[in-house]
C-alpha cells in the first residue's frame, strides 16, 4: 500500500514539473475565484444599485369635488397605481407572454437569454440586443439610465437579482405593470387602461390586455391611435403568445384575436374653467397641509373639495363676456370669490378672465376695497357698540379730521341722514364721521375678527383706503358673517385629503372662527344691503330672487375722474360674493370707464345662471327672536292743504284740514300746527290719513294753519306745507 502511494505522490510531483499543466491550475483557480467574485458581486452589489425611494412609484394626485368627480389631476407622471390583485390574472399574463416567458422560474436574469443577446450581439457588432427580463426592465424603469453600455446593463442584473431575492414575483409585477409608460402621456397599466379604453383595469378583456402588452415594446410604434393595423397586429402575436404558454385556450385565442380594438374617443372636455380654483386648491395644500406643489405632483393624493361645477363653469363663462368689462383699453382683469354660507366652503373662484394655471390668481391680490369696506369697518362695529342702530342719525357734511376730509362722490350733502341712507346712497362723509365717533381702535377690533389685520390708523379706512388692501377671498370671507348671523370661518376650499394609501391628511392648524357680529347687527345689514340692491347704489342688472350688497369704486390715482377699482360684494341665502374689476397696471393709460354697476350687473348675472340649476331663494329667512327691520320712511312733499268748517254734531262748528302727499306710507305721521302769535303750536297729529277735524272753530276767528310730515322711526320732520287760512 505504501508503494503503491509513494509511485503515486512521484506520478504527481512529475505530472506537476510541466509547465502547461500547471498553467491551466492556476487559470482555473484564478477563473473560478474571480467567477466567484464577480457572482458575489452580483448577488450582494445590487443593494449599491437599488435605492428604495426609487422604488416608489409617483401617482397623480386628483383634485375632486365633494361627490369624488375629478375636476382635474396632477402630475409629473400620469399614473394611478393599482395592486396586482385587483386585475384579472390575464391582465399580467399577457405582459408575461410577450415580455418575459420564464419570469416565474429565472432569479431576476435569464441567462439562457443573455447568453442568446451576446451572441447577436457580437454577430451584429453592436450593443443592440435586448434580452431584458421583466425584473429588469422594473430597474430601467425605475432607477437606471436608458443607454445601452455594458456598464449599466451589469448594474440592471445586480439591481434585478437583489430584487428577485427581495420581493416576491407578484410584487415585481405590480411594479412593473405601474411603472410602465403606455404614450398617450399614461405611465401604469390603470391609467392605460382609462386612456384607451375609458376603464379600469379591472374591467380589461383578455384583447384589451394584450393589445397594452403589445404596446410596452415600442408605445410609439404600436400606438392604437396612431397605427390601428400595426397595433393589431401585434396584440394578436401577443394574444398567439399568450395561448403557446398556455394562458389560453385555442377558442379563447380564437375570440381574442377576432375583436376589434376597441378604443373609446378621447372626449375629455378643456378643464380651463376649473383653474383658478386648482390653484387655490396647491397653494391651501402648501399653507395649510404642508404639502409642495412638487409633492402633490408625485404623491397620489386623493383631495376632496367644495368647488360646484355648476357654479364655477357659470362664472367662468360669463367671465369671458366683453360686455361686462369696461375698459378705456383691452385687458380690463376680474376676479370672482362664491362662498357657501353654511360652512365657508368656496364654491367658486375665477382668478382672470384668461387664467390659466401657473398665471395671476388674482382671488389672492389685495386692491383698495372701495365703499365695500363701510359695512364691514364702519356700520357693523358701530352698532354693536348699542349707541347706534339703523336709524340713528349721522352727520352728512364735508369736514376735515386732522387734515383728512371725507366728501360724499356727488358733491350732494344732506346735514344729517340715518345709517340706513348713508349705506343705501354710499355717501362717505357719514361713514367717516361715524367711524370718528366709534374710533379706528374699536373698527379694528372687529376687523381682525375677520382674519383682516390692517395697519393703518387713519379714518381713511371707512372708505376703503388702505396700504395694501384686501382680496375677493377676504371680502367674500367677512361678507358672510352678515348672512351667517354674525359668524366668521376662515375661508377653504379642501374638505378632506387622503394619501395614496389611504391615510387622511391633516390640516396643521384648525380653521380660523370667531363670533364677529350679534345676530340683530348681522341682520340689520342684510336688511339694509338688501335696500340697496332694491333701491340704492347696487341696483344695476336683474335678478329677482333675494339678494343683499354692497357697491365700491376706488378713484384712479393717475387718471383724474377716472375709476381704478369696481367691486360688488354681497350675499344671498345660500352664499357670499364677491367680485373686482380693474387693470393689473394701474398707469395712466389703463382705467375703467365705468363704476361698480358692472361688477354688480356680472354678479347678479351668475347667480340668474345658479339660479336656473339651483333653485336660489326668493327672500332672507330673518333668525328666531329678531323682529323685522322696517324699510325707511321717505316723507313726501305735501300741497294742495285745505281748511274749511264743518257744522253738525255734538259741537256745531268744526274745522276740517285736509291735503295731499305723493306716498302710500301709512307709517307717515302728519303733524299739523297752528300759528299763534308769531309761534308754531302742535294742535294735532295723525299717522297715515291726509286730514284732521279740528273739534272746535270760532266762526268769528281767523286762524292759519300748516302741515308737517313726520317719520316716527328717526323722530325727524320733513319739510312743511304752505300755510292756509281759515276764516270769513
């Protein structure tokens, strides 16, 4: 035995001495050590390669309203990610088929595949050849670049063998049928299936899968829309696939191939209407969600919100009315706010009559605010300091405050009138004089209640003047504590927000609120607003269901005579509005030339269009407990006054005064007074009639007589009668 070993261990030892055995030793150890290395370098390198945020797949966030119809979607990759689970097994067997026939059993890599790609590869003199596995193309897609080295094709097999062994196969399905691009801008299976088909893919047909299969290779080349015979073509070897692998039957194969494709029409309709409040929408999720424009683009966010259709294509069309917008030049700009009284949802916003998204919102631009501010600065506060109401009497006359003066537009002054005809006439001397009289401390007090934090100090804050100004949001915003009995809510238009899984967002900070006005205060401006639509300066336009408002124009400061700013800004049952027109360069060559009748016509235009879809209300409900605020009394002019005697009667001689006043008011009181002595003296009044029987006339007696009509709810008298004489 030992002999025989030893002439083993010599056979070796000589074997060893020539020089090309012992060359192939060492190539083959070398060999199998870098094979080894270079396999390890693919097993464990791939986590170098892979990053897990790439594996992310960005999703179209959609912007809804309340009722989940989309009003418009954004995104950086149109996408709608859908679990695997939720599409019928065909669905990725078509992809399968075509794609990668041993995706179940291969580790990420076909070799048999590359092996076949090396091969063309060198006969072609080219790196053209393919051979990608599904695994693979889920790298390219998600985390490579698109060129064609041998360099990123090894970092393709690293990342697709790290993912083979970290995730399960249907999981690298569901990336790959959602991170494919289908053209036509639709990236994923689902949002492919919605684009050509006008479904989800949970409702394809085994045809409609595999025509989607088809288009992966070249979505260009076998575009259905483009290339209908190509597109067929190639669905049908997809479909002829499909039953090779035994994923059909050959009757299944048969009806398959047989269909037509199948598409629908694209008949999405130009979402331009519905930009103005999409922006609104970004720009609430950055401030008060935290979320960036580029994080909606990509995060599949699902945001429910408080935009009517209805209404916000109403006002986008009137919007585009020329006739509304009056200018000296083109481009007079407008901006609409319509907000829900109930919750202070907006409903409806126009940024510009051509906005588009990423231009000016201007909902969001602050301008002088104009005679829209007394309500708000002015008579609100003052009666809720109790010392006024409706009926009190201010101050009509040009003064100057520390070197401020207040001058009514029309030049007309009335020495005193009630608030209820300073706001219907908008006259500015009034509204400053109260305004003094309450202080700009208390004005403003009330006014940040409101979310409006002003800094100016001076009286010019009755008549709008401020630095800055205000915005069609913040107007509308403060307008409906009026209607809302004296409650102010932050204005919003986010009801609710999910994420793509299914997580509500949260907002940071809770809407602002605030008890703002009693509900008596809240409501005698709705009654007075009301008058001056009916009868003062908002009575421009037509619409005849309830509505209360208030008008403002801001001069032209370049432009002498000429109007910079025109607002209406008001409320009706259901909502608050408001909205501004003017020039987004105010220069001396662009003004308005008209006043607040436009804006004022404009609304009442869009609410007769709600109108018709809605059923707005014919009249303001008056809350519980508050009693009826009367209309003013307007005291007429009274002529044609009479005086004789009556005889008969328990007295003999009477006296009878009778005349005439052009007004059916029965609320009038007449006074009527006798001139005794070079003095007047009240003998007698009465309310509603035009005469009054005086019990006791000295026949042998010259008396002289007079009439004066009174109004009992501002305890002022008008102007009197002519005298008349009774006697032989």
């Amino acid at each position: 035995m030992d002999h025989k070993e030893n002439m083993f261990k010599r056979l070796m030892k000589k074997l060893w001495n020539y020089k090309k055995i012992r060359t192939f030793v060492y190539t083959a150890v070398v060999f199998l050590l870098l094979f080894g290395m270079a396999y390890a370098f693919l097993l464990f390198g791939g986590r170098l390669v892979i990053d897990e945020k790439d594996l992310i797949l960005n999703a179209t966030t959609t912007i809804e309203t309340e009722d989940g119809e989309t009003i418009k979607e954004l995104y950086e990759e149109n996408r709608k990610p859908i679990a695997i689970e939720e599409v019928p097994p065909y669905v990725p067997n078509a992809f399968i088929a075509i794609e990668d026939q041993r995706f179940r059993e291969h580790g990420g890599i076909d070799f048999r595949s590359i092996m076949r790609a090396i091969v063309h590869d060198l006969a072609a003199g080219s790196k053209a050849q393919g051979a990608s596995t599904i695994t693979q193309q889920v790298v390219k897609n998600l985390s490579l670049s698109q060129d064609k080295t041998w360099m990123r094709k090894t970092k393709e097999m690293m990342a697709a063998i790290y993912l083979d062994k970290h995730l399960t196969k249907d999981e690298i399905l569901e990336l790959y049928l959602n991170a494919v691009y289908f053209g036509q801008g639709a990236y994923g299976v689902e949002q492919a299936a919605h684009v050509y088909f006008g479904k989800s893919a949970q409702e394809l047909t085994t045809s409609e899968a595999a025509m989607l299969a088809g288009m992966v290779k070249s979505p260009t080349g076998y575009s259905p829309v483009n290339y209908p015979e190509r597109a067929k073509e190639r669905r049908n070897l997809v479909i002829s696939q499909m039953y090779k692998e035994g994923y059909l039957s050959a009757k299944e194969e048969l009806r398959a191939s047989g269909q037509t494709l199948g598409l629908v029409k694209n008949n999405k309709e130009s979402m331009a209407w519905a930009d103005s409040f999409t922006d609104y929408v970004m720009k609430e999720a950055a401030a008060d969600y935290g979320l960036s424009i580029e994080e909606l683009k990509r995060g599949g966010y699902k945001i429910k919100t408080s935009i009517d259709p209805a209404a916000q294509k109403a006002a986008y069309e009137k919007f585009q009315d020329d006739a509304y917008f009056s200018g000296n030049t083109e481009g007079v700009q407008g901006a609409l706010t319509l907000m829900n009284e109930k919750d202070g949802s907006l409903v409806a916003l126009i940024g510009g009559r051509d906005y588009q998204l990423g231009n000016l919102n201007r909902v969001n631009v602050l301008r002088q605010p104009g005679s829209t501010m007394k309500p708000l600065a002015v008579y609100g506060p003052a009666m809720m300091k109790g010392k006024f109401n409706p009926y009190s009497l201010l101050i009509d006359q040009k003064r100057t405050y520390n070197g401020y003066t207040a001058a009514n537009y029309d030049g007309i002054y009335e020495n005193a009138v009630t608030m209820y005809e300073a706001l219907i006439k908008s006259k500015n001397a009034p509204a400053v004089w109260l305004l003094n009289e309450i202080g700009v401390p208390n004005s403003k007090k009330y006014l940040k209640k409101m979310d409006i934090d002003i800094k100016e100090e001076g009286l010019g804050i009755a008549l709008g003047g401020l630095e800055k100004g205000l915005s069609p949001i913040q107007i509308a915003g403060a307008y409906r504590t009026f209607i809302h009995e004296g409650k102010y809510v932050e204005p919003h238009a986010i009801l609710h927000m999910v994420d793509s899984d299914g997580n509500e967002v949260e907002r940071k900070q809770p809407l602002k609120s605030s008890k703002v006005f009693s509900k008596k205060v809240a409501w005698n401006m709705v009654d007075m607003m009301e008058s001056t639509v009916q009868e003062g300066t908002a009575q421009a336009g037509m619409y005849d269901k309830a509505l209360a408002g208030k008008t403002g124009t801001t001069q032209h400061p370049l432009a002498s005579g000429e109007t910079k700013d025109a607002w209406f800004a008001g409320v009706t049952p259901e909502y608050s509005l408001a909205i501004w027109m003017g020039y987004d360069m105010s220069d001396a060559d662009h003004y308005l030339t008209g006043g607040s009748e436009y804006p004022t016509k404009l609304a009442k235009s869009i609410l007769s269009q709600i109108d018709e879809e809605e059923n707005l209300s014919s009249k303001f409900q008056r809350p519980k407990g508050i009693k009826e605020l009367q209309k003013p009394i307007h005291l007429p002019e009274i002529h044609d006054v009479r005086v004789k005697y009556n005889l008969g009667g328990s007295t003999l001689v009477k006296a009878r005064i009778s005349w005439q006043a052009d007004t059916s008011d029965d609320r009038v009181v007449y006074r009527v007074y006798e001139k005794k002595k070079g003095e007047a003296q009240l003998i007698g009044e009465t309310k509603g009639k035009k005469e009054l029987v005086l019990s006791k006339a000295d026949l042998f007696k010259s008396r002289t007589f007079y009439v004066v009509p009174y109004d009992p709810l501002t305890r002022l008298e008008g102007e009197r009668s002519k005298s008349v004489e009774l006697g032989f």
